[in-house]
C-alpha cells in the first residue's frame, strides 16, 4: 500500500453519453452480481432488472 503513494493516477471523469449505456450496463450487472454473491441475496437482480428496464422504456437504447 505504500508504495501506492508513490505513484500518480489520474481520473479522467466525464459524462456520460447514450453510447457508453451499454458498457454502463454491463459494469452494473458485474456490480450487482458480485453484491448478490458477497451476501447470498440473487433476489438484488430484481433491481438491475428495473434499471434496464427504465432504461429501455425511456428511450436510451
């Protein structure tokens, strides 16, 4: 960890725009499925469904 200090890291944040959805997406479900497994709940996919689901309602696909 120390030696972590040492080094320079930059973060390059920017917005968002409708042709980054799909990666987003995708680092989202990574995210939920490593929550669903750190706790044993799978029923948390329920709410990446929703998030997809609004997505694709609302017209960013």
């Amino acid at each position: 960890m120390a030696d972590d200090a040492n080094l320079n890291h930059r973060v390059l944040i920017r917005r968002a725009s409708l042709a980054d959805a799909e990666e987003i997406l995708d680092l989202q479900k990574l995210a939920y499925i490593s929550e669903a497994e750190l706790y044993g709940d799978y029923s948390i996919f329920s709410r990446y469904a929703f998030t997809v689901g609004f997505v694709w309602l609302n017209g960013f696909h």
